[in-house]
C-alpha cells in the first residue's frame, strides 16, 4: 500500500513540474493542512483527471496522423461459387473456390501534405498540454481561494456569536430598566430588533460557510457529506511568509497558458492553410494487388494460380475546385480568428496583472488603517473594562465599546482574506511563474 502511495505521489508532482505549476509557493503560507489540501486535490479532482485524458487523446492523435502517412496494406479470404457450362468445354473453373487477394497502397508523400498534418497534430498536442496546465492553475487557484474563505467565515462566525451573547445580555439589562421605566417600549422593541438582526447575520455566516465548505469538497474530489471533516488552522496564522513584488516582468505574460494555448493552435492553423493549398495539386498514388485462387488448375500459393497487378498514377479531382477554395478561405478565416484571440488575450493577460498588483496594493494599505482602527478600539475597550471595574461606567456602555472592537475585528478579517485572496489571483494572472525560486 505504501508502494502504491509513493507511486502516486511521485506520478502527481512529476505531472505538477512539467507543467511548471511553481507548487512551492503553497508551501510558502505556514499550513500543514493546506499543503495536504493541495497534494490530495492534485490526486482526487477530477477535472484535472478530464484534462489529463484530454492530452492523452491529442498525444495518440499524433500517431494516428504519422500512421497515414505509411503504406496500406491488406489480406482477404473470399469464397467464390461458380456455376460453369456442362458438357465438353475448355473453361477449367472449380465450382468452389478460394482467392486470397493481397492489396496494398500507397501515396507518397511528395508535396509533404501528411507530413504537414502530423505537424499540425503536433501543434494541438502542446495546445492541449497549455489547457492541462491552465485547469491545473485554475484549480489550485479556487481551492486557495475557498480555503481561505473557509478561516474568513470561522473567524467571523466565531466574533459574531460573541456580539449575539454581548446583544443577548444588553436585551436583558434593558429589560431591567424597562421593567423600571428608565426606557420606553419603543426603545426596546428596538433592542430586540437589534438582537434579531445580528442573529439573521450569524445564520448567513453559517449559510456561506456551508457552501465554501461543500465546495471545497468537490475541489478535493470528496462527497459533500465529508465536508465537516475538513481540518484546518486559523486566519491569523494563514500568511505569506515571503516579499511580495511590486513589479512584474513583461516576460512573463508569454507563460499564461492561455496565451500558449492560442499560439500553439495559431501555428496550427498556419499549417492547416499550407495543407489547404497543396490540396489542389494531383496526388501521387500507386496501387498494387497480388492474389492466389484455387478456382484453376494450380496449386494454392502456386505462380501458376496467382494473378497480379501494379497501377502507378496522378489523379486529379474534377468539380472539387469550388470545395477546394471554401476549405482554404476556411482556414485562413480560422487562422485570422486565432490571431485576433491571441491580441486580445495579451490585453486581457496584462490587464489582470496590473489589476492584480494594485488590489494586493490598495488592500495592503486598506488593512493597514483597519489594523490601527482595530488597536484603536482595543485601547477603548482596555478602558471600558478598567471604568467598569471602577464603577464608572455601566455594563450596557461596556457592551458597547465591546461590540465596536468586534465589528472591527470582523472588518480586518474580511480585508485581510482579500488581501490573501489577490496573491493567488496574482498567481494565476501569471500562469503560475511568480515566486519561483532561482
């Protein structure tokens, strides 16, 4: 079993470094179990099982394209049953008989057509590798994302049901002062409003994990049902251990693998409009049939009762030409489509990174004056509990400065996993080429 695993793991990660997948920037975030996430999501999902298929067909493309370009040759046993003249004639015929006729072809390959097709071939087998690739990095991608959102929905979930306990005991203090008409009913109704708000908030945090949750089972390859059984550590934890650039070589947007994918079939497409063209010249063929009867006198495999021949030409189609020229304008039509895909796929490429940079940027400084709102309201809070304890102040004004820092705790949390999130959204934009070590 242990042979088996190794195996598998080495299969994995040999797949994981041809396609340049750069996984050592996952390790680079301080979690054992994101790391374990990552490898078992690289084994189980079958999306990326889809695309290894995928390639495995193109590859074997390849050989079924080279194998045109090789002699045919073929054997077959026919019964023959004749009726021949009675009586006194010269015709020697069997009434039954065999022939086992031996045919072969061939189509030289002079103008090196099926030579170009195997090239074409070729050229859509690495297209298929850049797809491969590019549903690899989409995956792990989504499973960081998700993962991420996961720590970002326990935290919340965690601050929020000490703001509904905080709510629940402010409900109650009021109560008291209702009960001594210090408030008025309007007031607490509104109390208790308040209370069910923050409750409806707990439910949906509780909803939104769910669905992270159930997701990131499906990345893994694994049931819904298993998605309780998810481990995980903390948001506070979960960092980038590492500087990240604040500029990026233009370089490396020829990596995206999608931008790979397009040239590969855009070379492709090129040579299909070479094959186009060289289908209007005459084709070389020859033609050769051996066979040996028993319908004679001779003996079977006997020269005596074989027969033979060998046909060698040019052929030409007739009334082909308007097809001819649709197939070419197709393929230049297609070739120009390709080009077009490639120019806007650049833009596209470009405009997600330096979309990219300046999220992780603009979310970098964002937390960072939500960091300082957040001690800000510690400090208050520190006081809060000392006036308290002094008698200065009541347990309903305490709640509240309690409940300020816990909102702005929960707001740090989300502009924190933001910031996490861009990182792997940079990582992507860049077909996975960041980070990379020298």
């Amino acid at each position: 079993m242990r042979k088996l695993f190794l195996i598998l793991f080495f299969q994995i990660f040999s797949i994981a470094n041809a396609l340049s997948l750069n996984l050592e920037f996952f390790h680079r975030f301080n979690d054992s179990c994101f790391e374990k996430y990552i490898q078992e999501a690289l084994e189980n999902n079958h999306d990326l099982k889809q695309a290894n298929y995928r390639v495995e067909q193109f590859r074997y493309e390849i050989s079924n394209q080279f194998a045109k370009q090789l002699p045919e040759l073929s054997v077959g046993s026919n019964y023959i049953g004749a009726s021949v003249p009675t009586g006194d004639t010269n015709v020697l015929i069997k009434r039954n008989s065999y022939i086992l006729p031996f045919r072969a072809s061939y189509e030289p390959d002079f103008l090196l057509k099926n030579r170009d097709k195997t090239k074409s071939s070729k050229k859509l087998y690495k297209a298929s590798i850049a797809n491969q690739k590019a549903t690899y990095i989409s995956l792990l991608t989504d499973l960081s994302n998700t993962y991420i959102n996961i720590l970002l929905f326990d935290y919340l979930i965690k601050i929020q049901k000490e703001i509904v306990k905080d709510k629940e005991l402010n409900r109650d203090f009021n109560k008291n002062k209702f009960n001594y008409g210090v408030i008025s009913f309007i007031d607490l109704n509104d109390i208790f409003s308040e209370l069910d708000s923050q409750k409806v908030l707990l439910e949906n945090l509780i909803k939104q994990q769910k669905t992270n949750l159930y997701n990131f089972a499906l990345l893994l390859g694994r049931s819904a049902y298993d998605s309780e059984n998810i481990e995980r550590r903390n948001l506070e934890d979960f960092e980038y251990q590492e500087k990240i650039p604040t500029c990026i070589d233009f370089n490396l947007i020829s990596s995206r693998p999608d931008l790979i994918e397009i040239e590969n079939q855009l070379k492709s497409a090129k040579i299909d409009i070479t094959v186009a063209k060289k289908e209007f010249l005459p084709s070389f063929n020859i033609f050769g049939f051996l066979g040996f009867d028993t319908a004679g006198g001779g003996n079977f495999f006997n020269w005596d009762s074989s027969f033979a021949y060998l046909l060698a030409g040019l052929t030409q189609d007739i009334f082909k030409g308007g097809a001819k020229i649709a197939n070419l304008k197709i393929k230049k039509a297609r070739y120009n489509e390709l080009f077009e895909k490639y120019l806007q796929g650049e833009l596209n490429a470009i405009k997600e990174i330096n979309n990219s940079l300046n999220l992780i940027k603009q979310d970098t400084i964002a937390q960072g004056y939500s960091q300082n709102q957040v001690e800000l309201e510690y400090q208050n809070y520190i006081a809060s509990k000392r006036k308290l304890n002094a008698g200065t102040i009541s347990k309903i004004e305490y709640l509240q400065n309690k409940n300020s820092l816990n909102q702005k705790q929960q707001l740090l949390a989300y502009i924190r996993a933001q910031r996490l999130n861009d990182y792997f959204t940079l990582y992507k934009a860049l077909g996975g080429q960041l980070w990379r070590k020298k």
